[in-house]
C-alpha cells in the first residue's frame, strides 16, 4: 500500500522531498497508513506470525525501505541499478517481500 503510493507519486511528478516534515497536510496524509501498519502487525504479532515483538521497529523499518525505495526512485538512482522504468513496480514487490521474509516466522 505505502509502496503504492510512493510510486504513484513519483510518476506523477510530485516532489516528495519537497514537503516539509511537520506540515499539517503531510501529519493527516501519513496518520491513515500508520494506523493501518499498526493494525496489520499487530494482528500479525496476536497470530504468532512474527520473528520479533517490537512491532514499532518493524514499522519503521518498513517504513525506511519504502520511503528509500521511493527516495531512489525520485532521484533516478533506479536505473543505475539496472532497474528500467517498466519493472519498478515488480522489482519493488520483491524487496518487499524479501523485508517481510525476514520479519516473518518461517
């Protein structure tokens, strides 16, 4: 979902480095996402799911891998990676994937 909109933001153009940090518009925008990785993780967590019981630290390094995926993106480091414009959103799911492999109980 945060990916999602990361790259839909980017492909429109949108400057996201370019808001300000404690804008009110930027605090109601992030409080939506925040609250549902909450609830997604700790359903996770009550399901035995997880590797780890500190789901803040999750959360924020999911949020990390997200925000540096977009970030990477936005500065047109993607394609010195070899990643071409056709597969960001793919390659995207997979490092995903492989940051909830490593959160999730075998």
């Amino acid at each position: 979902m945060l990916i999602d909109a990361a790259l839909q933001l980017t492909a429109e153009g949108v400057e996201v480095s370019s808001v300000r940090p404690r804008s009110p518009e930027l605090t109601r925008d992030n409080a939506e996402p925040v609250a549902l990785t909450g609830r997604r993780l700790t359903d996770a967590a009550e399901q035995g799911l997880l590797r780890s019981a500190d789901l803040k630290r999750i959360q924020i390094a999911g949020r990390a891998l997200v925000h540096g995926f977009a970030q990477m993106n936005l500065d047109g480091h993607l394609p010195r990676w070899c990643v071409e414009e056709n597969e960001i959103e793919r390659v995207a799911e997979g490092v995903l994937d492989l940051s909830i492999a490593g959160v999730a109980k075998p």
